[in-house]
C-alpha cells in the first residue's frame, strides 16, 4: 500500500509540473505538447530532488508502456473518435484510406529495407523499427492548424490516416519482431501466413469493436443520464481495447471502430445535446491530462537512452525515416484528386512520430537481440520529429498558405 502511495504521489508532482507548463505554452500562444517535451528533456539532463524519484520510476519501462499503451492509447483514441465526426472522415475517405493503408506499408517497406542495407541492422531489427515509424502522432499539429485555421479537410485527413496507421502499425511491429523469420524462412507459404494474421489481427479487432459500439449504443438509449453514459462511453473504450487484445486481435483497431460507431450512431439514437457537450468536455479534460504526462514522459525518458555518440547513423536513421515518409505519401496519394501539391507538402512534413512509438519500443523484451538499437534510433527520430519538425510547421503553413478558412 505505501508503494502505491509513493507512486501516486511521483505521478501527481509529475502531473503539476506538466499542467504548469501547458498553462505556461498557452499563455505565449505555443503548442504545449512540443514545450512538455523541451521540458521533460531538461529534467531528464538534471538531477532535482525529490523529482529524481519520480522520474526514475516513470521512466521504468514496463510503467512507461503500461501507462502509454493500456491507460492513455484507449483514452486519445477513443476521445479522437468522438472529436471526429464520421461525416468528414466519409467525405475524405480515398485520402484516408490511402494514407493509412497503402501509405503505411510502402512506409514499413522503404524504411525496413532502408535501415537493413544502410543502417547494417539484421533484419528483425530493421523491420521492427520500420514498423514503429509508420504510427504518425498529429496531437501538436493538429492544434497548430486549429490555432492558424488550416482547412478542416487538412485536419481530418491527418487525424484519420493517424487513428487507423497506428492500429495497422501496431500490428506490423507485433508481426516483424515475433513472427518476421519464421515466414521468412517458410518461402511463398509464410507471405500467405503473415497476410492471414495480418487480416486476423486487423479485421478481428474491427469487428469486436464494431459489436461492442452498437451493444453500447443501445444501452445509452434506454438513460438519459449524462454523467452514466460518460461512465459507459469509458467502459467501451477500454473494453473494447482489453476484449480485442484478449482474443490476439488489434485493440487500437477495435477502439477506433467502437469510438466512431457510438460517437456517430450511438449519438443520434441515445445521446441529449446535453449529454453530446458534457461527453466532450469530459474527454477534453482527460486527454489534456494524458497528453500533459505522456509528452514529458517521452522527453524524460532521455536518461534511459545510450546514445554512445553514433551521431552519423542517428541522423541517417532520421534521413531514412524522412524519405520514407515522403516516399508513402507521394505514390499512396499519387491518384487523389483533391489533395494540392501545396497539401502534400504540409501533410508530409506534419507526420510526426510520437509516444506510441516509444511506448512500443521500450515493449520489446530484454532478450530482443538489437532492443538499444531500436530505441536509440526511435527515440532519436521522435525527438527531431516533435522538436524540428513541430517547431517548423507554423512556418511552413504561413509560407504556403494554407492558414485561415478554406
């Protein structure tokens, strides 16, 4: 009981530190995420009293990736699907999907092959990073489009490649760094295995999350009750998740299916004006808090990296992670109409990479042969994603003009 007592009381002093910073951020008009990661970094430099414990045991690994993947992933996704009308998604659904789908593997081919002749990792390994690369995390952006009013079709086609690539991402890192060699070494057969389990993991979760979204969109419309029904929209985001992983499908998958179908269905068969602005504004708080820890947990997870000054394949690791992104971009979109160049080049450089990528990294157990490997150049990646990139994207929407209404 005392060490739960000392946890919780690491996390809270964790939690002021980071809802002063976002307080700070929004004062001077900066994107809050990017300013928790500067800060998070300078902590994880710095030996403080007292906050040296807490950072310790957040940084552990196992509470790192717990905290991220079982507690927050549910909530973001969850609260993004409710965000995100299904209307907007439908209207820019041939961007979407080739981004999330198409783009994604091309992004998981080009990278892995990238990183297994240039980087000289084995193949496993190459793969398995590959993999955490493909997950894009808009949270900053997004709030930099809002802040400059970059066209709502922009903004949906960012979040929607990211809620389905992040399911299809985590299923590709379950799939490279268990089952890579064994399909390898099974030919033309083991293609067909990992294309099998692939559809297992995707469609499976899919499905979960599509019975559980309209089993609880029923229940909803027998209350009209809105603290219950924010308690029942709560269950079915980390039910769904929880359910979906029990049966080895994608929990990411199932939370996206069931948040759009109670969000949108659910919405107009169960769900008062009422209950529709205090559901929202209860999730805003709750991800304000799970963005709050999750982006100074990821800068000071820095004191667990060993980065042994292999400076020039870090930056090559960068490069590759760039060119692949651009590579998945250009050829899955190549045939959407309504995308500009001007577009392209805005949802190219705004592909960051983010917490769930290292939040996944840090899952790989011990025994992983090339785990430093990937979380040096994970890590590596995130930060230039969140720092350089984030810090250039107001810039670069002003340059190209795509800020104010369109």
């Amino acid at each position: 009981m005392h060490g739960f007592h000392d946890a919780f009381i690491q996390i809270l002093l964790l939690l002021a530190i980071s809802i002063t910073v976002i307080g700070l951020a929004k004062l001077v008009k900066q994107p809050y995420s990017i300013a928790l990661v500067i800060v998070g970094l300078i902590l994880g430099l710095t030996e403080l009293p007292y906050i040296e414990e807490a950072e310790f045991y957040i940084t552990q690994s196992e509470v790192f990736q717990a905290t991220i993947i079982s507690l927050f992933l549910p909530i973001l996704l969850g609260d993004a699907t409710l965000k995100l009308p299904f209307h907007h998604l439908y209207a820019r659904r041939r961007s979407v999907f080739s981004l999330a789908f198409i783009g994604t593997f091309l992004s998981f081919i080009v990278i892995g092959t990238a990183s297994y002749f240039l980087l000289d990792l084995p193949l496993i390994v190459a793969f398995t990073f590959a993999a955490l690369m493909s997950a894009t995390d808009p949270i900053s952006v997004l709030s930099i489009f809002k802040s400059l009013g970059v066209s709502q079709k922009l903004s949906t086609v960012m979040e929607g490649e990211s809620l389905f690539n992040d399911g299809i991402a985590v299923v590709l890192f379950k799939i490279s760094s268990v089952y890579l060699l064994t399909y390898i070494e099974m030919g033309w057969s083991g293609l067909g295995s990992g294309a099998l389990l692939f559809l297992q993991f995707a469609l499976g979760g899919a499905v979960i999350g599509l019975i559980l979204g309209y089993l609880f969109s029923q229940v909803i419309r027998v209350f009209d009750d809105y603290p219950l029904e924010i308690a029942i929209s709560a269950l079915l985001f980390f039910g769904s998740y929880f359910v979906a992983e029990h049966f080895q499908t994608s929990g990411v998958i199932a939370v996206v299916v069931a948040g759009f179908v109670f969000g949108d269905y659910g919405a107009k068969v169960g769900m008062s004006k009422e209950t529709k602005t205090n559901i929202n504004t209860f999730w805003d708080a709750v991800t304000l808090i799970a963005n709050s820890l999750i982006f100074l947990m990821v800068g000071i997870e820095i004191r667990n990296i060993q980065f042994d000054g292999n400076w020039l394949l870090i930056a090559l690791a960068v490069l590759i992670v760039l060119v692949g992104r651009t590579v998945a971009l250009y050829v899955s979109t190549g045939w959407v109409q309504d995308l500009t160049n001007k577009e392209r080049i805005l949802l190219n450089w705004g592909g960051l990479r983010g917490s769930l990528s290292i939040a996944l990294a840090l899952s790989l157990p011990s025994s992983f042969e090339g785990r430093e490997e990937v979380l040096v150049f994970t890590f590596s990646v995130v930060l230039f994603s969140l720092l350089i990139q984030g810090l250039t994207i107001k810039p670069l929407v002003k340059k190209l003009g795509l800020s104010g209404s369109n």
